[in-house]
C-alpha cells in the first residue's frame, strides 16, 4: 500500500497534469518527485496501484516490456490527490516531443511505434493489466528535451481516471472498462506518431468526438494517408476492434496476445 506524504511544495502543475514537487522526509532529508494530480479519490485508484507496483518494472530496461516510475506515495491537497513518483528532473512527454523536436524519418517513426506498441502488448500479455487513460502524455522520456531518448519511454497516468476524448473508444462504458479500449488508444496514439503532430485535446463534446474519432480511423487506414505499409498497420489495428462488443469480451488472453504479436509485428522496422 502506497504511503500518503503530507506537505509537498508543488510546482506549477503544467498542461499534463504533471508538476515537480518537494516535502521533507522523517529523517529531516528533502526528497524531490513528480507530481501527477488527479480528480479521482485515493480508495478508487490504490487497490490498481498495488498491481501496478507489484507487477511493472521500475528498474533495468527489457525491451520487450513496460516500465514505469518507482512510486513513492500520494499527495492530498483538498478535493484532489496527486500519484507522487520517483523522479528528481522533469521528463519530457510524447506530446511535447511531437510539438518540440524535428519530424524524424519514417523509419525512425516506425521503430519509435514499435517500441509503444511492443510495451502496450506487454500489459496484457505479460502483466495482465489494463491502462484505462492511455494516451501521448502517458509516456515520457528523459534526456535533453531538444534530443530525447526514444528508445526508452516509461508508461505514466496510472491514477488518471478516463474522460472523453480522442483516445476514448466510441462504445466507452466507465462502469465497464475492457481490455479492448487500451487497442483504440493505442492505434491513436500511433496515428499521432505517423504523422509526427498530436491530436486536438480541446474537444469535449460527446457527439464531437465520435464524429472525429471516427474521421481519424478512416484517414489513418486510407492508403493516399501514409502510403499503403502505413495504412495497412491501421486497418489490421481498427478492424480487430469491429467486432461486436460481446464478441471481443469473451476472446481469450491468447487470441487477444496473437492480435497483439500480428500489431508489433507489423511494425517491426524493416531490414532491407
């Protein structure tokens, strides 16, 4: 169970809902992490904290799985809490990165899609555990923020509860989370990759942002977008998600991990 730590200093909280803070420690020590706020209340985010802290690695770096950082406790300050980790210099976020550092080459995109998806398929596959918020700002990166190192993201946003937007699946049910909405976040957040521009946050109307959910899924799987390998990336990724819903709720992990094997494989960087 994660400790509460009282009287952190907070940075100014930026656009991700992230800030650096301080508080002193029993020894008397200032310690120094990253904030990151949230509306939801403790009880409603602990209990898949102490999955996630038990289960996804902090340290060492395998490739082939996601990691995050070390948790260090939470932060309360009024009606709101803040998920508090390790972390002693900001990081940079994919958002940023794809607002902040110069297009790269296709093949670089394509190796950077990889390395999200390969993790993503990790937190079923290997960890079995849904994210329910995933999207750009969830993961970071450190280094420069001019050249940062995009061989190594760590997934956040494990406290941040789902609202609607652009990464929401069209079919969201709150009350009823599956493991199929992480699979439509994930293909936006590669279509943002692809086209090295993120999408537009500030839409919040219902009926809005099914419109251009729907808008985007037919562009990204159109091969006059990126050209047909990119397109068909898309198609194999949305048109997985086609199926009725009660189709999708009864897969098995392993049909669910051999969608996820074809996805990655798919991007895999080609070797000509």
């Amino acid at each position: 169970m994660l400790d509460q730590i009282e009287k952190v200093k907070s940075h100014p909280e930026g656009p991700d809902g992230r800030s650096m803070g301080k508080w002193l420690r029993k020894d008397g020590r200032t310690d120094v992490g990253l904030l990151e706020w949230t509306s939801a209340a403790p009880k409603a985010f602990l209990a898949h904290l102490a999955d996630v802290e038990e289960r996804i690695p902090t340290d060492g770096y395998r490739m082939e799985e996601v990691h995050t950082l070390k948790l260090n406790g939470f932060f309360t300050e009024g009606p709101r809490a803040a998920l508090i980790y390790h972390c002693s210099r900001p990081p940079t976020n994919l958002r940023q990165i794809l607002l902040g550092v110069k297009k790269p080459s296709g093949d670089d995109r394509r190796t950077l899609s990889s390395i999200i998806a390969t993790q993503v398929r990790s937190l079923h596959v290997h960890f079995r555990l849904q994210h329910t918020a995933l999207r750009t700002e969830s993961f970071v990166f450190f280094g420069s923020a001019e050249k940062p190192d995009l061989t190594k993201p760590y997934l956040l946003d494990w406290a941040r509860p789902s609202s609607p937007d652009m990464y929401q699946h069209p079919e969201f049910q709150g009350e009823r989370p599956a493991w199929f909405y992480q699979i439509w976040s994930l293909m936006m957040v590669l279509s943002e990759i692809a086209e090295w521009r993120p999408l537009d946050g500030a839409v919040r109307d219902t009926a809005e942002l099914l419109r251009r959910g729907l808008e985007r899924k037919q562009l990204v799987t159109n091969p006059n977008w990126k050209g047909a390998p990119t397109a068909n990336v898309f198609k194999l990724g949305f048109g997985f998600l086609e199926k009725d819903r009660q189709t999708l709720e009864q897969y098995s992990h392993w049909q669910v991990k051999r969608f996820y094997d074809k996805l990655c494989e798919s991007l895999a960087p080609s070797t000509r």
